[in-house]
C-alpha cells in the first residue's frame, strides 16, 4: 500500500509554507550586450570586465565564484573563482540525489511494518507488536493510520504484549544543525522512524484573559494530540521560544506577547520515534485495539508482518525534495545510501564524509567537504568547477536533471518575466549570506549550457548571533542582490554563447 500523494504534498505545503523565493532587485550596471570590437566587428570583448561589473555592482562583499559550461561536452566556457571551495547550501541537494541514486537506484522505496513477535491465535497477537521503519521521510500520520487500518483488516483485535517502536535503520540525530535556533522546522531530529517530516503542529487560541494551545499531529484526515511534546505560555519579551527535553518530551514555552490573537506554527521534533509511537498507538486504538506503549526496540524483529505501506519511488521523493527543498529527506536518503555501501553511518557527519568520498572517486572532486546531506550546515564546502563536473558527467548518466525545479526568469526588480524563452531547471541554495544556484539552462536556439554560481559573505554570517539566524539584519536585501546577480549572469551567458 503506498501512503496517499495528496496527503503528504499537503503535509509539504502547510510544513514549507512561506519559504518562496524571495524576489530580486538591484539593475546592473552595464549592458548585457557583447561589447564591440574596434572597427565595427561584434564579438565579446573584455567579457571577464563585463562579469566583474556585474559582480561589482551586486554589492554582496565576500565571495563569488561560477563556473558555465557546454553541458553536452562539459567544456568550460567562462569562470570566475572556479577551485574556490564554497558552500552549496540546499545546491548540495543535487549531489545527495545523484550519491543515492545511484547507490539505491531510481525504484528504491521505503517501507514501513507492523510486525507481530509472537504468534497470532485466533484474533490475538501473543507478544509484542513493533512499529517498523526503514527511515521513510514521506511518512505521515495518514500513512500510520493506513497500517493501523490494516491490522484491522488482518482481524487482529487485541495483543497481549506492548507496542514497541524500531528506529535504529538509522543513526538518532537530535537536530540536523546544532547552530540553528531550536525552535525551526527545517532543522527536526532523525532516525530510522520519521514521522510528518519530524514536526509537531502548534496552535494557539485566545481564550477569556490566556490561550488554549494543541499539539498535533495533524494530516489532510487526521489530527492527534500528542504529549511526546508539550507548549507553556509564559510572561517575558524574548526569547520567543524555549526548548529543553525532559523526560522524554520536547518541552517548549513561548512569549506570551508574541502569540497575538491566535494562530499556528510546525515545531521540530527531537524524538522521531517516540512521536510516531504516540500517535501510531492513537491510531490503533481508535481502530478497536487497545495496546500500551514499551520500550523502543533495539533490534529488528522476526516474527510476522501484519501491515506494511511504502513510499513512492526514490526519483519521487527526490523531485519533491528538490521542489520544497525538504533537508530531512535529504538527509534520510543520504545516509541510506551510505549504509547501501556496506557502513552504517554513525552519524551525519560520517555519512556525509563517505558521500565527499564518492564524490571524489566518480568525478575527481577534491576540495568537496561535506558535513550533511542537505547543506544546512556552512561547513560543507565545494567547488564550481566540481559542481558543474557532476552536473555534465554524473548527472547525464544518473538522470538527475528531470528531477530539477524550473526557475523562472526575473527581471532587475524580482518581477518573473512571463513567457520567457529561457528555461532554467536548477537548484537553488540559501543560507544567511549564502546563495546558490546549479543546473541547465536551454536557450531558444537549443544552446544548452550547465552552470554554477556560489555567492557567500561568510565572515558577516559567522558574525551573527544563534538569535539573529532567523531573521538577520540586511539579509533579505542581500539575497535579493545575490539571485539577481544569478539572473544577470544567465542572461549574460546565453547572450553571448548562444547561436
């Protein structure tokens, strides 16, 4: 049974919701025309000042490099700081689908199980039951309450052991980045079990002089309260939000002052497995079988399997990940398929370090450092020139770039140009001071070109207080300056190396 496609695109959208790209802005300040020669004779001449104005007047400080290549033959057409090692941030995405590609391959699925230790007698499981995963990052509480609908439909009714979960396909990870706030989604706890991307839904309403306030784990056909996480309203200004974990729950507070008159937001989760056990047992008493919660699993049980559900396919999960830019499906599918290699990865550091390893013996990538699978942590460095490598030599093979997000062509204000005859299908990547961008773009004369352009000002990151990170002061503007950089040079490009 595979888990519904509507329901955990929907998870996606309320999960991701407000993280568009932000528009562009800032003119260059010379033509994107080739300059013509003395005499009267058009070709591009002094190309190399015409790129560096554009660099110049984007006013990013720090660092840019790009390289732009043909993307059938992978023969370099113009570069700027191309060995420079930089980082990719979610760009790194693209080698993560190429390393699990082709490490799992395209039709790999994950699967989820209920599995009984003892036997079944009559309609009795005589033992335990134990919730399954393989680390599926799509799953969801829909997906969970399909496999308790089939125990249902296996006429089990009642079980005399406990309900115990099996998370160790993969290594515990409490956040993806440590350096990030507590309180943001995009940086969830992981393990071999993953539920609703690993966020927990808070909402608050006014109620009389306080707020009532629910978490949930809520999906397109179910919502259950949880208690492996728990809100407090407190008194104070800042910070916002708190965290600590006691007791086995994600115990948060939140200002009262910033609550307003009601609204909602995902909260990570630290203790994936803990999270879908709550819910999962929720799901299957409300199917008519009451079973108390046990101790994790520590190994993977033999016994009978009596539900199952699956993923989609992995070329799936990644088009949607390189759509929504989802760093837990990233990470999951990355360490996945450095355990394919024969390892289990101890962490994500470790696994992320096999992946640099494969990298460099399939493309010749050197300098590409790696500490995750998704670039959320600005440790990770590579180069252009490595980049674009991997997008004219692995990627052909791989079939990476179907699975590409178009990108729509801006104007000098961040206004998309419709009907523009450029098509781009790239990734993007943005930290605070960070941007990139990586992939293809066709011209209208079938010119094809693969490119990467890494910008990053990481002194002014490093210099940003944990608080800071999610707003920083004069981020946004800089990022605006730096996707229209982007734009610019894409323009440039196949002005002068198309027909």
């Amino acid at each position: 049974m595979t888990v519904p496609l509507l329901s955990r695109r929907l998870v996606l959208a309320g999960l991701l919701a407000g993280t568009a790209e932000i528009a562009w802005a800032n003119p260059p300040a010379t033509s994107l025309r080739p300059m013509r020669k003395p005499g009267g004779t058009r070709g591009p001449v002094r190309r190399a000042n015409a790129y560096e104005a554009l660099i110049e007047a984007a006013q990013l400080g720090g660092k840019v490099g790009f390289v732009v290549a043909d993307a059938k033959t992978g023969k370099v057409l113009e570069a700027h700081n191309p060995l420079l090692p930089m980082p990719p941030a979610s760009v790194a995405k693209a080698i993560t689908s190429l390393y699990a590609l082709e490490r799992l391959g395209g039709g790999h699925r994950f699967t989820t199980s209920v599995v009984a230790t003892g036997p079944v007698v009559g309609n009795t499981v005589k033992g335990d039951i134990v919730l399954v995963g393989t680390g599926d990052p799509s799953l969801t509480t829909d997906g969970l309450a399909d496999l308790a609908s089939g125990l249902r439909k296996a006429g089990i009714a009642a079980v005399t052991g406990k309900l115990r979960v099996y998370d160790g396909a993969l290594p515990g990870i409490r956040t993806i980045d440590p350096g990030q706030p507590d309180h943001v989604g995009y940086s969830p706890g992981i393990s071999g079990m993953n539920l609703n991307y690993n966020r927990v839904h808070f909402e608050w309403t006014r109620a009389g002089g306080g707020y009532s306030v629910a978490m949930d784990a809520r999906t397109e056909r179910y919502s259950p309260p949880v208690r492996s996480a728990s809100m407090e309203v407190v008194n104070r200004d800042v910070p916002v939000y708190t965290y600590k974990l006691q007791g086995g729950v994600d115990r948060w507070t939140v200002s009262r002052k910033a609550l307003g008159k009601g609204g909602s937001r995902w909260l990570p989760v630290r203790n994936p497995g803990a999270y879908a056990g709550e819910v999962f047992q929720s799901l299957v008493r409300s199917n008519g079988v009451k079973v108390g919660l046990g101790d994790p699993a520590r190994r993977i049980p033999k016994g009978k399997v009596l539900a199952q559900v699956q993923s989609e396919d992995l070329r799936s999960l990644l088009r949607d990940m390189m759509k929504w830019s989802t760093n837990l499906t990233a990470e999951v599918v990355g360490m996945t398929a450095s355990a394919k290699g024969g390892k289990r990865p101890r962490n994500l550091k470790d696994s992320a370090g096999e992946m640099a390893r494969w990298l460099s013996s399939r493309s010749g990538a050197r300098k590409a450092r790696f500490v995750d699978h998704s670039g959320l942590g600005d440790s990770s460095h590579i180069s252009t020139r490595e980049m674009v490598a991997a997008l004219t030599g692995l990627a052909p093979k791989l079939g990476l770039r179907p699975l590409l997000k178009p990108i729509p062509m801006r104007d000098v204000k961040g206004r998309v140009i419709k009907g523009h005859p450029l098509r781009i299908h790239a990734k993007t990547g943005t930290l605070n001071f960070v941007s990139a961008l990586a992939g293809y773009v066709t011209a209208p004369d079938g010119t094809d070109l693969a490119f990467a352009i890494f910008t990053a000002d990481e002194s002014r990151r490093k210099r940003l207080s944990k608080a800071e990170r999610e707003r920083p002061p004069g981020g946004s503007a800089w990022n605006k300056r730096a996707k229209n950089l982007q734009m610019r040079l894409i323009e440039r490009w196949t002005t002068l190396y198309s027909g």
